[in-house]
C-alpha cells in the first residue's frame, strides 16, 4: 500500500513538480516537472523509484536470511502444523466456520466410506461431540448416569 502509494507520487513529481512553490521558501530553486518543460525530471524520479525499490527488496531480503537464523523465528512453520492448519496450530481457533466443517465431515468418515457416528459403529445415538475425538454420548438418557463413556 506504501509502496504504490510512494511510487505513483514520485512518478507525479516528475509531470507536476513547480518550480514556484519550491521558492516559496526563500532558499530552494528548482527546475519543476514536466508542466515547466524540465523533461530531465521524470527519469531522474524513475530512477530515484527503481533505486528505492531494489534497497527496499534488498535489505527486506537480508533481515529475514538473518531472522531465519534465530531459533524461535524461522520463516515457516512446521510440516505438522500446515497440514493442521496454521489457524489451529497456532491459535486454536478457525478464521471460517467452514474449515472446521470441512474438517469434521472429514474424519467423520471411515476407509469404508460409512459414518463412524453411524449405527453400526455405535450402540447409542450420539449427541454431541468433542473437536478431534470419538463422539461423546449423553448416557443420562439410558439411565446410565454418566455423560461419557
């Protein structure tokens, strides 16, 4: 956002740049933009824009080479944590409800195919369930007195 910000006003200094209003000050003496017919202006500032941008990149590039070094700060995180998804992993919650969805339909299924919240994986209709676990099961309704199993 900086960046294109920065990069479209330069490139307009060059077009609309007065020679005026830089001796508003008393000291300053410009030769303007292009509106004041100094052509030599807009390269200069493309220049000044393509220098700017490669130290940007440049030294972006070197303070994360140094910051991969340090233990605790690398720059990816681990192959589990990917896999988990990088809102879980390292906050423990979803961004959209549909990840965790998807992800719950997922492991709802077995190799077969079948539900493992299906009747024939469970004697009990299930109720509710906890996030990455087998379903927990409201026993209270069976007489049971527990509300896991």
């Amino acid at each position: 956002m900086h960046g294109i910000g920065g990069l479209v006003g330069n490139i307009c200094t060059a077009f609309f740049a007065a020679d005026y209003i830089a001796r508003l000050d008393g000291v300053s003496v410009i030769g303007g933009g292009w509106l004041n017919h100094n052509w030599v202006q807009l390269p200069i500032q493309l220049a000044d824009s393509f220098t700017g941008g490669c130290y940007s990149f440049v030294m972006t590039c070197a303070i994360l080479f140094v910051m991969n070094l340090i233990p605790g700060l690398q720059l990816r995180v681990k192959e589990d944590s990917e896999i988990l998804g990088i809102d879980d992993a390292e906050i423990g919650e979803f961004a959209y409800d549909f990840v965790e969805m998807t992800r719950e339909v997922t492991n709802d299924v077995d190799a077969e195919g079948a539900s493992v919240f299906s009747e024939q994986h469970s004697q009990y209709p299930v109720l509710a369930r906890d996030k990455m676990t087998e379903p927990v099961v409201d026993y209270r309704i069976y007489g049971m007195g527990s509300t896991s199993h």
